[in-house]
C-alpha cells in the first residue's frame, strides 16, 4: 500500500518547498510519543536515505521509513483549513484511536 496526498496537500507542499528554494518532497513518519503511543512527524527532505520508500503522488514524492511505513500504509494526507486553523491532517485507515488533543494516536 502506498502512501498518498490530496490535491490540496500537494499543492501545499510544491509551493512551500518552491518558496523555501531546495528539496525534493516530504518526509512522513512516526515517533513514539503522546498518551496513545504515536505521533506523525513530517520534514521536508533535501536528500533522500539509501532505506526510504518512496512514493509519487499528485506530481510530489513521499518519502517513508521502513519502521514507519506499517503505520503509515494506505494513509492519506490532506491540507485543511478549518475557521482560522490550517494544516495537515493524516487519514490514515490503521489508526484505531487518537488522544484527546489530537496530538498522538495508536493502531
């Protein structure tokens, strides 16, 4: 299974890594963390590791580690704007339950 972005979210990622002058995509993962036991992390990648996968979606690629990658299989990744808060937000079809906050999650 892959890992894939919204059109929104694409769009998103093209135009900052445009704006910030380097890079070749964006790098998902997972950290231990938070009251449910994971959390997302995300960077945007100048250069790629010898063990990443790598995936192509909406003309931007994603970059997962193996250790991450059975959390993250068939995740999808958006770019919200909800009132005055923006940012991503992960569907991600593992997930079975998320803290309060939102801030972790476990699967």
């Amino acid at each position: 299974m892959s890992v894939t972005l919204t059109e929104r979210a694409a769009r998103h990622v093209s135009r900052y890594l445009q704006k910030r002058g380097k890079g070749i995509g964006l790098r998902l993962g997972v950290r231990t963390t938070g009251c449910s036991g994971l959390a997302y992390k995300l960077e945007y990648v100048d250069e790629a590791q010898a063990d990443d996968q790598v995936f192509e979606s909406q003309g931007v690629k994603v970059y997962v580690d193996p250790k991450s990658l059975p959390y993250l299989a068939g995740t999808e990744l958006d770019y919200a704007r909800e009132g005055l808060n923006e940012g991503f937000k992960f569907n991600n079809p593992n997930e079975k339950a998320s803290c309060g906050c939102g801030e972790s999650f476990t699967v």
